[in-house]
C-alpha cells in the first residue's frame, strides 16, 4: 500500500507543497472555484506533448520520500502497443493513492516511439471513472504533433515519488478524495536527455468498492 505524506509534517518547500497559514482560506475558495469549473479536462497527451515539444516539462518541487511498491492488485489490462516503454504499476484499488500513483505513470508517459497518440488514453481507462475516460478517449493530439515528437524519437517515462494530501483541499470523505501526484520525469529525443520534476492533482471517487480518478486539476 502506498504510503500518504502529509507535507505540512514533512518540511516541505514553501509554496510547493505548504502554503502560508494565511493562504489556506484563499486556497479553499480556490478549490470551490475549481470544483464548480469541473476540473481539468485536458487530456495528458496534449498537455504532455505541448511541454515536451517546447523543449520543457513542467515541473513542481516535492519531497524526495520515495514510495513503498503498491501491495499485490488486479493487473491493469495491456493497452499500450507492443513494446511500450510506458509501465503501469499495478494498483490496489482499495488506496486511493495507489491508484493515484499508477494513473498518472499511465497519464504522463510518452512513448512516441511505439505508442498511437491515444495509447495513453486505453491505459488509463481502467483506472478513471467511465466519465473521464471517455474525455480522454475523445481528445486526441495533433497528427503534426506527434509525427514531430515521433521523428525526435521522444520517450518521457516518469515515476512517482509521493503522494501528498494538497494544502486546502476539501477533506476526504468516504466517497472523495484529492490526491497531489509529485514524479521524476526523464525524457530521452535524438537531441539528448533531461530528467526534471513533475506532477499534478487528482481527485478519485469510490466506485463500485474501488477507487478510480474522476478528474485532473491542474493545481
């Protein structure tokens, strides 16, 4: 089971991970505002892909805990094409930030190399609600984007790090939860390599007896 950090016991960065006790009211009607705007829908492949091809990645400092391997779980279906260099762990559907930490590996990584641009959405699938893996089935990067990213032979693998409760967020609840996903991002093209940090915020919902992300907040 993937252990949960809170950062406000870990030391973490100022304005990474712990805002100033005077932000957090500010923050939650940040978060109230976010929920009624439904989240981020932006697929990661576009979003990914976007950083990548500007020759960056966006990235977020977070605590260098690194995280125990999730317990033994249903084995995510193979979804990516044959030689993918995208591994999803396997995830214990009854934690929440298990299925956070595999959903994001599933999410960000780019294989353009072997995979099709909506390879990212199939291995994500059986970890998102059905309402978001339809949105992520519907979008669909440029043809232009990811034959450029497939000449530069682009390959960005990533790997959780930790798995934090976000400063501000609404409190978990039987049904809801928000996670904050903090990774090491390592992308490899024809024109060399660069490792950088990333990550992004998830909030799951329990379906079904299983948790699965329901939305992406770029947080």
């Amino acid at each position: 089971m993937i252990q949960i950090n809170d950062p406000r016991h870990r030391g973490a960065r100022r304005g990474a991970l712990a805002p100033a006790a005077g932000r957090t009211r500010h923050r939650r009607r940040d978060w109230q505002r976010l929920r009624r705007a439904g989240g981020g829908a932006m697929t990661g492949a576009v979003l990914i892909a976007s950083l990548l091809l500007a020759g960056c990645a966006a990235g977020h400092p977070g605590p260098g805990h690194a995280l125990p391997r999730p317990g033994p779980a249903r084995l995510v279906p193979a979804a990516a094409a044959a030689g993918s260099l995208v591994r999803v762990p396997r995830p214990d559907y009854a934690d929440p930030a298990s299925v956070a930490a595999a959903f994001y590996t599933a999410w960000a990584g780019v294989d353009a190399v072997h995979d099709s641009p909506l390879s990212f959405a199939a291995r994500c699938a059986p970890l998102a609600t059905p309402a978001l893996a339809r949105q992520l089935a519907a979008s669909q990067l440029p043809a232009a984007a990811w034959q450029a990213m497939r000449r530069e032979h682009l390959v960005s693998l990533v790997r959780v790090r930790a798995v934090t409760r976000p400063d501000g967020a609404p409190a978990p609840t039987p049904s809801a939860v928000y996670l904050r996903v903090y990774a090491s991002r390592v992308t490899v093209t024809t024109a060399g390599r660069a490792a950088v940090s990333d990550g992004v915020t998830v909030q799951l919902t329990r379906t079904g007896g299983q948790w699965l992300v329901s939305a992406v907040l770029f947080w």
